[in-house]
C-alpha cells in the first residue's frame, strides 16, 4: 500500500498529513492550543488577535470545507505572547453527510501539530430557565446523543485505545481559569443532536429531564476525538434562542447567527486572555 493509499483509509494519517501540511505553511515547528469556532462566532476570533496567516482548509489536504452559513473554510495562525493557537473559522456537521472522522479531522491535526488544549465552541439553545440569550456558557459535560462516535469502527494499529475515559472530558482545570476571568460564566450540561432540524419541545423536556442546560448540533465528536488523543479539552456555549417550546417565538438559523454574532467577541476577548496564560 502507498503511502497516499494508507491517508485514505488511515484517519490518523490523513491528520498528520495535514498538520505537517500546516506546520510547513507557518514556518512553525508546532503549536500549542486549537480553538474550533462555531456558528457566528467570527468576532470571536479576530479578538483572540490578529493572524500571522490564515490558510485555506484546502490547501492543507484532508479537509471537507464547512457548507453551513456562519463557517468558514480556513485557519488562522495568532501568537499570544509565546504560545502558538491555530483558530479553526468554522466546522463541518454530521449532518451535512459527513462521517465522524471528517467532523473531527480539524481537531486530530491540531493535535498532530502539538496542540494539548482544545477550545471548542457553539451556538446552543437554551434548555436552563436561568440562561438568556448572548449568555456564554461554560460545558461541564456532555450527553452524546448522535448515536456516532470517532473511535467506533476499524482504527489503525499505534494510535491510543479506543476505550477512552471521559469522566474529565471538559477540563475542570481550564473551567476553573476561565471563571477566575470571568466570575459570572455559567456552567451547565450540553445535549449533543444529529440535527440539521431543531429538536421539538417534548424533546426539549426529555433533555431536561435527563439533566441537559445546553443542546445543538456539534462539539461532542470534537470532544472525543482530543480527549482519546490526550488533549485537555475547554467548551463554551453561546445561548442563541431558547429551546423549543420555551418561548413563542420561532426558531431560526439566522437568528442563531446574529444572537451570537453580538456575544462573541466579549469570549473571544475571554479566550485571548486566557489562552496567552497556558
């Protein structure tokens, strides 16, 4: 088999292929945290600080280019101070056709390129009464209900098991840092859904019920992915709209967009803080 033919099958190769890739681009030896970005969080990265590059998802090999509005295909190099963050502008979804291993391919060459700590971040709904709109909103754990996972099927030989612990899937560590910044963040439970359509209010009360404060669409493969390859993981939810059934007003994408268009650069600014201090 050649080596073109192992990056096919070989997830993991694909990965270092594209952080070698990525490596090369920035005249970088590695890196050392990853921030994936979600719907409407671009404000976010341009105040984590301004690029020394920004690469197109396409000329690193590997990648399937985001297709949802809010997401965008390329990634940023930001020095803050002496650490090196890669800033993903947007991901791909599961329920754009995609398997789990091209959800979470971002994540595993960031980590390929010598990231240890992974920011994720999403536009949620609002199951806690206690959320409002724009709030950020910290992931403590998550309840995976996609039905998927990146390490079910054939893995190559040499990577980690596949029994990954999540017991400290999100960093109580980095929470701990983030609200000594920010006092007032939130904590809560998020509920990850295949989507693409939002969920309906029995859902809703089904999720409560089941101990969930946040849902959407994303972040739980992500999450898996780094904590299987030992990075230290960081979740941040916006609140974009209250969860089916606890408002009259009805659920849009775009409204998603612009709710957390107007919160995240105070987290990006968050982020910048707190990422330099790693």
């Amino acid at each position: 088999m050649t080596t073109e033919d192992a990056r096919s099958t070989d997830p993991f190769a694909r990965a270092e292929h594209s952080a070698a890739a990525l490596r090369e681009r920035a005249g970088a030896d590695g890196f050392d945290a990853a921030v994936v970005l979600g719907s409407g969080w671009q404000a976010a990265a341009d105040a984590i600080g301004p690029p020394e590059l920004e690469v197109p998802l396409a000329d690193l090999g590997g990648f399937t280019e985001p297709g949802v509005p809010g997401h965008a295909a390329s990634v940023r190099y930001v020095k803050k101070g002496r650490r090196r963050i890669l800033v993903y502008l947007g991901r791909v979804h599961m329920y754009e056709g995609h398997d789990p291993h091209a959800v979470v391919h971002g994540v595993r060459t960031a980590i390929a390129a010598g990231c240890r700590t992974v920011v994720l971040t999403n536009a949620a709904g609002g199951i806690n009464a206690g959320y409002a709109v724009g709030d950020p909103v910290l992931i403590s754990d998550h309840i995976n209900l996609t039905g998927r996972s990146p390490l079910a099927g054939r893995l190559p030989p040499g990577v980690p098991s596949r029994f990954t612990d999540l017991t400290d899937a999100y960093s109580a560590r980095l929470r701990a840092q983030a609200r000594e910044l920010d006092p007032s963040l939130a904590q809560g439970v998020y509920a990850g859904l295949p989507g693409p359509h939002f969920e309906t209010p029995a859902e809703i009360r089904m999720l409560r019920a089941a101990g969930a404060d946040l849902v959407g669409m994303s972040t739980v493969m992500e999450a898996i992915a780094a904590r299987h390859l030992g990075a230290e993981v960081l979740g941040i939810s916006i609140v974009s709209n209250p969860a089916a059934g606890l408002s009259d007003e009805p659920i849009d994408h775009h409204d998603v967009l612009a709710a957390t268009g107007a919160a995240a650069a105070r987290v990006g600014a968050l982020l910048a803080d707190l990422l330099s201090r790693l």
